[in-house]
C-alpha cells in the first residue's frame, strides 16, 4: 500500500537526522565542552556530598555540624558545608519540522542542524550536572550520564512529530528548553506556552533563524515557497514586502518577549551565522541562577 505523501515525508527526514547524527552529536560535544570550561554549575550549600566550603562557625547551631579537624588548626571553629545537590527535571525539544531544514547563502548550517546541536550540548551538559533530562513528548526522563546519545537515539522519532511541543508530560516545578524558528501564528505559539504556564513549569525559548529571515534581502521577481504545503507565491517586486515582514518580526518577537518576561521565563534569539555557544552561555547562565535561587530555598536560608 502506498504512503501518504505526509508520511513518506517525515520517514525522509527521520533518516535525514540519523544519519547526520554521529557528526552533530561530536560538534555539540564540543560547544558543551567550551561553554562548561567557564560555567561552574549550581553552586549552594545544602544536602549533598561534595565539598563546597568551609565556613565559621555560628553561635547557636548544633555542635554537631562542626568540623573539629580543621577547627583544631587555628583558634576558630568551621562548619564543612557541602554542595547541594538534588537532580531536577529538565526537558528539551526541538522544532525538526520541513520549515526547519533550510539555510542561505549567508549560513553554512540549517535552522535543523543547529537546533539539534544545541538541544545535544545542552543534553551532554545537563547529564554531567547529574539532571534529570528527556525529549518532550517523546520520551521519560532519565537520569544518566550519556544523556546526549540518549537523547540522540531519539532525534529521529521527532521528525514525525507537531512543529509545537505536545505538553501532557511536563510537571510543576520543571524546566523545559525549546529550540525552534517560533514562526508559527502566535495564536499557536501561545496556547502551547498557555500549557506549559498552567502546569507549573519553567519554559526557555531559543529562537533560532537564519540571517537571510533578519534581514529580507530580496527584491524585483521573487518565488516563495512554503516547505511545509509546497504553496509557492511570486512577487513582483519583494522589496515592497519587507517593512511589512519586519513589522510582523518585530510585534510576534515583543508578545513573546512580554511573555517570558511577565513569567521570568528565557527568550533567546539565535542566527545561524553567530557561534552556537553564544545561546548556550546564556541558557546555561538562566539555569544556574534558577538553581541556585531553588537550593537557596530549600537549604532554609532563604529570608
């Protein structure tokens, strides 16, 4: 029996991903290992067992907590703080649609290649934090050490899969990164991020375009196409579209904005000519500091 042209399709494409992963997975091992190299991770005293610090002693705690080897050295009493460490839930999806797949001449990589790169690094990162981590509607989350492969072995899976994330999986309190062009009508964009608002979770937007869709560089005789219907449109003259395309731009990169902003939510914006470790410092630098904050709180040192 004879596919839909759909299915047959997205079967393409998920064999497109399998066998571009061996070398995607080595570069994002790369980015992590550059990006980590000045990252230090969540950094709180708590429950745990690594060393963090040594710190004096405060009238009125429990003697217990005093590390009498090291308070012997000098007239002080110390306190052996540890790291805090509880594994917390972080999902990551990627946007793998058709629309996805394209780069000009101004980018030597895919909007695709570059969302998986980044969701990979972010992946290898995270499992070597000891985090829980997972594909979004795709599998469980897992706590492992090989998370980038785990999560590699799943990739393909995804070309079959919504342009937006389906949510049932998300719980309170967790993270869930997204990687895609969010050019989708924002009526969609923001039911999906309604979800995600109502079941608790925390959400970071990685908005990742190719500079040719910054800057609308054409004019005279233009074909459009639509990869996703295969619609094709031809203007006369394109450059007569473009304050219009920069104003539509503009107002869906300010809703969402306001949005992240309202819910101290990430919103990161992402061209394919800049490096990939670029994104993934400020994603790292938003997880750390939501870590942090949550370890401040459960150690009782909150005010």
């Amino acid at each position: 029996m004879k596919r839909p042209a759909n299915v047959r399709r997205a079967l393409t494409d998920a064999k497109g991903i399998a066998a571009g992963l061996p070398d995607l997975l080595v570069e994002a091992r790369r980015i992590a290992t550059t990006v980590l190299a000045g990252w230090h991770g969540r950094r709180v005293s708590g429950r745990g067992e690594t060393f963090w610090q040594f710190r004096n002693f405060v009238p009125g705690e429990a003697a217990a907590t005093v590390d009498w080897r090291r308070s012997a050295r000098d007239d002080h009493l110390y306190v052996r703080e540890k790291e805090w460490e509880a594994a917390h839930t972080f999902w990551l999806w990627a946007d793998l649609s058709v629309s996805m797949d394209f780069h000009s001449r101004l980018a030597t990589v895919t909007k695709r290649q570059r969302a998986i790169v980044l969701l990979l690094a972010l992946a290898e990162s995270l499992s070597a934090a000891g985090e829980r981590i997972g594909l979004l509607g795709l599998t469980n989350t897992v706590l492992t050490r090989n998370g980038a492969e785990r999560v590699a072995a799943s990739l393909p899976d995804a070309a079959t899969m919504p342009a937006l994330p389906q949510t049932p999986s998300l719980k309170r309190f967790s993270d869930v990164a997204l990687f895609g062009d969010f050019l989708d009508p924002i009526e969609k964009i923001e039911q999906t991020l309604d979800e995600i608002v109502k079941v608790g979770a925390r959400a970071h937007l990685v908005q990742i375009v190719d500079p040719i869709e910054e800057t609308f560089p054409y004019a005279g005789r233009t074909e459009f196409l639509d990869p996703e219907t295969g619609v094709r449109h031809v203007v006369s003259r394109a450059e007569q579209y473009r304050d219009d395309y920069h104003k539509r731009i503009t107002a869906l990169r300010d809703r969402l904005t306001t949005l992240c902003r309202r819910l101290d939510w990430t919103f990161i914006i992402h061209r394919t000519d800049r490096p990939a470790t670029e994104p993934l410092l400020a994603l790292y630098a938003r997880v750390a500091d939501r870590q942090n904050n949550l370890g401040f709180f459960l150690s009782g040192r909150a005010a």
